[in-house]
C-alpha cells in the first residue's frame, strides 16, 4: 500500500517481515475454523494451492459481498487493524485506521483487513466484480444476526 496514503491520512503502519504466514493461517482458524480439512481441500482454501476467500466465493460462510461489504467495511469501527496479502510474507498493522476505506484499496488485490482480534474482515480479491469483495465477522452466537441487521441498515 502506498505510504503517501498512511501519511495523508495520519495512519500509522508498522510492516511485520515474515508474518504473512502466520495472519493467513489465523484468519483462517477464525473464520474457517468450522471446515474440515478435506471442505477446506474440497473449495482450494490452502496457503499454497489457493485462496483464502474461497470461503467466500464457495459460499462455505455468511459474508457481504460487493457494494453491501464495501458499505459495512466503510462503517466498521477500526481503531487497529492487520493488513495481509494472499501471497506476501509480510503484512502490516496499522492504528488510526477508522478513516480507512474501500476506496482507499483500489489498487489492491487479494488482500485480507482485519481487526487485531479477527472478529472481522474485509476481503478484496483479484476478481473483484465477480468474485468480492466481501465482508464478514467471526462465527460466535449472534454474529449472523449482527450481519443481518446490518444488512437491513444498507
């Protein structure tokens, strides 16, 4: 992401080398963590076979898609986030980020916004337009219903 873009909006970015991996397999954990290995196998959603998205676009987990997520990701409160890419070893977390938006990534693909403790995410792919962006929160009792209702707000 460029750095005149974190500067003009008093966004600080710290970039962690050699943590892409490691964010991967935690977003992963966290929103896939309800697919067996063989579901995950089944729809390509492996570090190094495919995309993590796949969630998405295989429809194996509730989601927002296309202006609907890029509206919740917009109005999600983001004090401080983690920012990964499908195939990058390193990764960024960024403070100060609630004036970050969907806008702000349209250069960017296949990369993956989440909060410091994986309760929600934003992806943009490299098929955006058929394929995301999406938006979605972590499976615990009530986030379906918190998507719903935001969806109703759209």
């Amino acid at each position: 992401m460029a750095k005149k873009l974190f500067e003009n909006k008093k966004i600080k970015a710290i970039k962690l080398p050699n943590r892409g991996t490691f964010l991967r397999k935690q977003w992963e954990d966290n929103f896939a963590g309800h697919l067996s290995p063989e579901e995950k196998e089944e729809i390509y959603l492996c570090n190094n076979c495919g995309y993590l998205w796949h969630l998405f676009s295989y429809e194996k987990k509730h989601c927002l898609r296309e202006q609907e997520a890029e509206k919740a990701f917009d109005n999600e409160p983001k004090n401080s986030c983690y920012i990964f890419w499908q195939h990058a070893d390193y990764a960024l977390i960024v403070e100060n980020t609630d004036i970050l938006n969907h806008n702000d990534l349209e250069n960017e693909y296949d990369i993956y916004i989440t909060d410091k403790e994986f309760n929600w995410t934003y992806v943009k792919t490299h098929e955006t337009g058929l394929c995301g962006p999406y938006y979605s929160r972590k499976s615990k009792k009530g986030s379906i219903e918190i998507i719903e209702r935001t969806e109703r707000n759209l």
